[in-house]
C-alpha cells in the first residue's frame, strides 16, 4: 500500500545574519590606558562594562526576534504591528529548562522499540528543511549514511557534560510548535551545525491500530534557523510538526526534548544526548478560518486536473487541508501553498504532514502545513494554491 506521511518543502533560502562586533583593543592600547587612566576611571568604567555586559545578556536574540526577521523578508516591514507581536506573543511561553549531555555507548543513539511492545512499529526520526539548505542533507536530516558517525580526533576534546542545552522558548500552534534552544560553548560562524537526530517525547503520536503501526515525527532543523551569537554560543530555532492531524498542541502538556549528536558540517562534533523538560501551559488562540468544498486546478506534466478540498482550516500557525479518503494524494499536491496578506504580501508555508483522521482508508485524510511565522488572522485576505488565489471569506 502506497502510504504518504510526510512531506517537506520550503523554498526559503538561507540568509546571512552574521554579525561583526568592534574587537577588543590590542595589548598596545591597553598599555596606553594603563599608564594614562586613573585608577578611578578605571574603576568606573568597570562598573559601566558590567552593566553593558547585563544589558548584553538581556539583549540575546528571542524566539520573536526571528519571527520579527521572517516578517520583514515576507511583508517588507522592518517592524510587526502591534497586532501581529500580540499574535506572536501569546502563542509563545518561556521554558527556560535546560540539561547538560550524557555520554553514549560507541555507535548508540536511540533506545530501540521492544519486540513485544504493541507499539514497536514506529516510524520516528529528525526531519530536513530543505529549502533553507541547497541540499537537504545539509540541514542535519536526510539523506545520512546508515551507520552513526563517531566524533572525530579533533571534537573528542569536548565532553557531552561540559555542553548545555536550554530551551529558551517556545512558540505553539494547534499541530505544529517553535522551539528556541540555546547550546553552550564557542561555535565558528559559518559553519553549519545541527543535530544528527531529534524526537519530542511526549508529543502526540499517530495510531494506525489496522496497519500495526505507531507514527512519530522528528524535530525538523533549518540552516537558516541556526546562528552564532556575540559570545560564541549557538541558537537553533526548532520545528516540530504532528502527525495526528487531531491533536491539538495548545492545550498544556509535558514533554521532553530529545537531541542526540552535535554536528558540525555533517560530522559529528560532540557526541552524547540532552534530555530537556519542557512543561507548557494551555493557549488561547485566534478562531480558525474555515472554507468548505474548496476546488482548485492543479497542473502536473502539462495536464490539468481539479482538486477538491472538503474543508480548508486556516490557523494562526498552518492550515489543514481535508481530502476524502480515496483522495489522499491531493491533501499535498501543492508544493506553492501561501497566506495572501490584505497589503498584498505573502506568507510562504514550510514542512508537511499528511495522516488519515482515523483508521486508514476508511477516514478523511489531511494535510497540514505550517506558515513560516504565526500571522494575525485579521490581516489574512486569501489562500493561495500555486497560480490559484482562494479568498478567504
């Protein structure tokens, strides 16, 4: 049976956010103030570098600071109003957890399923973004060889325990939710780093009880969600996306974040993995937008056909596109699918998961898509389906 569970697509390319800071002073100018600074000035400008260095520490980049950045290339806009930072805001919690690595055996990651567990058919593993990457297997996902890497002469150095990992944030939607991490240590800007595989546990799980099978969805990494910030450590901003197309992430609940394997450039740069809690409490959200009996042309090999959605949810954070059963192969037939603004600008949807709503074949199938960014729903005019624009009204 030819089952689809996932697709990804994501066209954004990755932007340079490097930043250059004024180095320190040479030696030589040292010196110089040494020698014609007293000691009382001295003492004060202490005094102001320790408090630069607070307003520094409380300046480090948040989880809406990328949102912020994800808006101005969508709309233009350098700043979001104060209706879509209120959007952004309240789907967004501090987590503020964090845990230090665990050693691994040679070659082990993950625990493996137990043969007499009901549930031993799983399908999990760290979904790639492969438009923030010319190759997918850049983002630290796919395509990886099926033998673990071990960490190289030269990352050996660094131990799992002397690496933290703190969830700063995260950013939750009705299947789909942001996680800010933050990892410590000094990282080389320019490189890619990643995780060689990351899971939610806890996280809603898809039964398939007739097909034997228990579907989990990995953390998805992006190049362009990742970046070395001012003191050398390393942000990663993380998706993860349901594959039960009737759960609901908004209501409070209690997970834990698990990431096996630092890499650096697809080889591995720490080995080990971090465990970090994550408890979040119940969102209110923005009441969905809900089309039904939605038909759009579809164009494939210079043959056009039609597509009917029965229902079409637009929310905050995605949409879910609701196929009869026989029709599954249309629930992501669209790689183009974007929110038209009401000023005209467009916010592009990244990832994808597609899953039947119960048993399969015999129940709706729905694919759900993530927007790039939380959008106010009072500023969304319109769907748009490759070359085809839906209103949403």
């Amino acid at each position: 049976m030819r089952t689809k569970y996932q697709r990804a697509f994501d066209h954004v390319a990755a932007s340079d956010r490097l930043k250059e800071e004024v180095r320190n002073m040479t030696k030589q100018e040292k010196r110089v103030l040494r020698r014609q600074v007293p000691r009382a000035l001295i003492a004060a400008a202490l005094v102001a570098l320790l408090l630069a260095g607070t307003a520094l520490a409380a300046s480090v980049p948040g989880i809406q600071d990328w949102f912020r950045q994800y808006w101005q290339e969508a709309t233009g806009q350098a700043e979001m109003d104060k209706a879509q930072t209120a959007a952004v805001d309240g789907l967004t919690q501090s987590v503020g957890s964090q845990a230090t690595g665990q050693e691994t055996e040679e070659g082990v990651l993950t625990e493996k399923p137990d043969a007499a567990d009901p549930e031993a058919a799983t399908q999990t593993g760290t979904q790639a973004d492969p438009g923030a990457a010319p190759n997918a297997a850049d983002s630290g996902a796919a395509d990886q060889p099926e033998s673990v890497p071990t960490a190289t002469a030269a990352s050996a150095a660094t131990a799992a325990s002397e690496v933290t990992v703190t969830v700063d944030s995260v950013t939750v939607g009705k299947t789909n939710l942001w996680m800010l991490v933050h990892i410590s240590g000094e990282y080389e800007a320019g490189k890619n780093y990643s995780f060689w595989s990351g899971r939610l546990e806890g996280a809603p799980k898809k039964v398939l009880a007739d097909m034997g099978l228990v579907i989990q969805t990995g953390i998805i990494f992006s190049r362009d969600g990742t970046r070395v910030l001012e003191d050398g450590s390393l942000e990663m901003l993380l998706r993860y996306e349901s594959p039960d197309p009737t759960a609901d992430l908004t209501e409070s609940r209690t997970m834990t974040l698990v990431l096996e394997n630092l890499t650096a450039d697809r080889g591995v740069l720490v080995e080990g993995r971090w465990e970090v809690p994550i408890s979040l409490s119940s969102v209110e959200t923005q009441p969905p937008l809900v089309l039904e009996n939605v038909t759009v042309p579809l164009t494939e090999d210079g043959v056009t056909r039609q597509v009917t959605y029965q229902k079409v949810e637009v929310t905050a954070t995605g949409v879910q596109l609701t196929c009869a059963p026989q029709a599954w192969e249309d629930a992501l037939a669209f790689y183009d699918v974007a929110l038209v603004l009401k000023d005209g600008s467009e916010v592009a949807s990244e990832g994808g998961n597609a899953n039947w709503e119960g048993e399969a074949d015999a129940s709706l199938y729905v694919g759900s898509l993530t927007w790039k960014l939380p959008v106010d729903l009072d500023q969304a005019a319109a769907l748009r389906f490759g070359q085809t624009t839906v209103p949403l009204t």
